[in-house]
C-alpha cells in the first residue's frame, strides 16, 4: 500500500484525514444552526397555538333570573352543578317549537347530569308556563330574559348555549356552520325549514355535550 500523501503543513495528517475531519466539522455545524433555527420556530408555533386556543375560549357572562317557581338561579351556580343548556325562546317561534322536543329528549336521556335553562323573551304576549306544561317539557322557566339575551348577544330565537363547569360556552347555535336546506325552488315557510334544522341542530348540541359528560 503507497504511503499516505503528506499534508501541506508537514503534520503528516494525509489528505483523506483532513478532509474527513472536515466535513465532520461542517455536518456538526449544519446540525448545530439547524436546531437552533428550528427551535426558536417550534417555540413561536406553540405560542401561536396557544394563542388560537385562548381566543376560541368563549366565557359565558354570569346572570342571575327568578324562575316561574320562584326559584333563584345563577347560572354559575348552576353550572358548577352540571352542564347547562340555556335556550333563549318565545312562544311564538317556529324553530323553537321545532327544536324543544329535541331538547327534552336530551334531559331525559341524561337526567339530572343536564339541567336546561328556558329564557323566555321577546313575547309580551304568550304565557311561557302554559306552554311548557302542554308541552311537557321539564325545563326550568325564567321569564323576563330580555337583558340575559343582550348580555349574550342573543337577538333572535331559538338562541341555544351550552356551558360547562368552568363556564366556558361549548355549543352556540349561532357559531353553528349554515346548513343548505334542499329545496325545490319554492320558497319554504319558516316551520318547514325549523323542521329540516332542529335535528341538526340537536345533533350537534349532543355532540358537545357528550364531550362534557
């Protein structure tokens, strides 16, 4: 085997040594900048992580309403309890009609895991306690709902919430994505279209809720 070719400095290093020794040198730095650089943008990505969760955190605002019975409740004394379902309704309104069985299938199914709260509003007019005692609905009725709505940027009915322990809103019919009715053309009346969205609606109510419980 031909001796190894001197180095330009005499070392007796040969050449294939150097330049081993190199390119080790070199592939250590590339890991070395590689982390750093990757570090610093891992770091920003989980803070703007954290950031998109914290700005999807909803709380809701704390209300207290007399109830038809009597009863005092506060929602966040409620909602320490179990998970509440607080609908914003009226009488008068198609899809609250449409959507109140399904919601008291939910409180039958769960029981007193779940307790929905029913704020009437936007009915001088109708009697709230007749209509759910026709109904059947074992909801807990609070008349007078008027300044909760506005708390809770509820302007219309039905308004559905679902709020957990931590009083953070986990279900909002308004956030919900607009579901594309089919149709024929003709245009639908507003209690042929609350019977197309209640169950979807509903569907989706069970679906945070079983997150929940």
């Amino acid at each position: 085997m031909p001796p190894p070719c001197p180095s330009v400095d005499g070392s007796g290093k040969s050449y294939g040594n150097g330049l081993a020794e190199l390119r080790n040198k070199l592939r250590t730095r590339r890991v070395y900048w590689g982390m750093k650089t990757r570090l610093p943008i891992a770091a920003l990505l989980l803070v703007l992580t954290g950031f998109s969760q914290a700005a999807e955190t909803r709380i809701a605002p704390d209300w207290t309403l007399t109830a038809t019975t009597g009863e005092t409740i506060t929602l966040s004394e409620v909602a320490a309890e179990q998970p509440v379902i607080v609908l914003f309704w009226a009488t008068w309104c198609p899809y609250c009609k449409a959507v109140m069985p399904h919601i008291q299938s939910i409180q039958l199914e769960h029981g007193d895991a779940v307790r929905v709260l029913a704020v009437h509003f936007r009915d001088d007019d109708g009697d709230p306690v007749a209509f759910v005692e026709n109904a059947g609905y074992d909801f807990t009725i609070l008349p007078d709902g008027g300044d909760v709505a506005k708390q809770n940027e509820v302007w219309g009915t039905p308004g559905i919430l679902l709020i957990d322990s931590d009083m953070t809103v986990r279900y909002d019919r308004y956030e919900l994505p607009k579901l594309e009715l089919p149709g024929d053309g003709k245009k639908q009346s507003h209690s042929r279209k609350a019977g197309r969205l209640a169950p979807y609606w509903a569907a989706e109510l069970r679906k945070a809720l079983d997150q929940i419980l």
